[in-house]
C-alpha cells in the first residue's frame, strides 16, 4: 500500500467471526481448528493486499477480536461490526467509512481467498467499469467487487450473487464489466474448494502452514 491515510481507491475486507465462519467446512476441517484457518485465511489476505501499490488503505469490518488485531498488525484500519449481519451489511459499513475518508473507488474482497495475487489486484485496478464483477471458480458467485463511486450499486454477496450485482449495475444504468482473476476465483466455502485451493499451487504461507499442521490433504 501507498501509506496515504486516504486516496482514490480503499480496499474493504469484511470479516465475520472466527467461530462461526466457515461451517460448510466441517466435513473437511473440525470446529475447533477450523477458527484457526480462518484467522490464517484473512491473515494471508491482508498480507497480500498491504502489498498492492494502488491501493491507499485497507478496511477491515468486523466483530472478531482477533480479526481486529490482526488488522491494526497489517496496518489497516478497523470499523467495528457490532451487528455482524452478514457480507454485504458489513460491506456497507466499510463503504460509509471509505467515504468518510474520501475514496473515490472502493474494492470489496472476502476474507477467505488465501491465494489472493497483488499482481492480479494490481491489473484488477486499472479497469475503468463503474462496476467490475470478479466472479468465484463456479461462475456464479462474487468473489471481489469493486466501486466507482462507492455506492455505484449496493453489494448483494451470496449465493448467485454474480447475476445480482451484474443486474444492479444494468438497472443502474452504469458501465460494468467482468473480470475473472485465478487467484481471486478462489475460496474456501466448500471442501471441494478447498482442495481446487491445495491443487493450486498459490496459498498464502499462513494458510498452508495451518492447513499443515492439521493435516489436511
């Protein structure tokens, strides 16, 4: 990251709480050591992202403690999620505080996307869409999103989200585009993407060495 307190495009990463996140895992991942990937998860994202050049901030939105510290670690700044009523309620938290801090462009990304490339987000930035969808490896969901201006549309994450945003900015009347990016295509919702994650070939080193330690294949 630039350093500068505020600037043209801030990163948002909400995040839920530790315990609770990731239950379609289970088969895969006990309950226990799940919250540990977890916090190895948003640790390997923050990672990457405080290694883009284009981006003048980071926005981590959470009720997660440790979340939270993990964020002022990366030198990001922390809006508490008091309510935690999901991605997209905590996305709106983040953009209200983007907006507080003058952003012109926000780009939402999840929590859960180890191999995330600065590289990658790096060529995400130059689009110039008012609306760039980054679609999840099943082409349905929405794995990042980014905003000019932020609150171009509002973001509506989840199940077969990639259609709704697609429909938001349609309805908007506002230039969007589809960007697929390897590294963002990839989460961790279920154990298959789990395993599309280890096959890859590109997890962050806190996330492989979790996944190593509790000897996942």
């Amino acid at each position: 990251m630039t350093g500068r307190a505020d600037g043209p495009t801030l990163a948002i990463l909400p995040v839920k709480g530790f315990g609770r996140a990731k239950s379609r895992l289970r088969e895969a991942v006990p309950d226990g050591p799940r919250a540990g990937l977890a916090e190895a998860m948003v640790s390997d994202v923050l990672r990457a992202l405080g290694a883009v050049s284009g981006l003048a901030g980071v926005i981590v939105v959470t009720g997660e403690p440790l979340a939270a510290g993990l964020a002022r670690l990366a030198g990001a700044e922390v809006v508490h999620d008091a309510a935690e009523a999901g991605q997209s309620a905590a996305a709106q938290l983040g953009i209200a505080r983007a907006i507080e801090r003058g952003a012109e462009r926000v780009l939402l990304v999840p929590g859960d996307c180890p191999a995330l490339d600065p590289g990658e987000v790096g060529d995400l930035l130059a689009a110039t869409a008012a609306v760039v969808v980054v679609p999840d490896r099943h082409g349905t969901g929405t794995n990042a999103l980014l905003l000019r201006p932020p609150r171009a549309i509002a973001p509506s994450f989840g199940p077969g989200s990639r259609a709704r945003h697609e429909a938001a900015a349609a309805a908007a009347g506002v230039a969007w585009q589809v960007c697929e990016l390897p590294s963002l295509g990839l989460d961790a919702d279920t154990p298959d993407d789990l395993a599309a994650l280890r096959a890859s070939g590109r997890l962050g080193e806190s996330t492989e060495a979790t996944l190593g330690r509790l000897g996942v294949p």
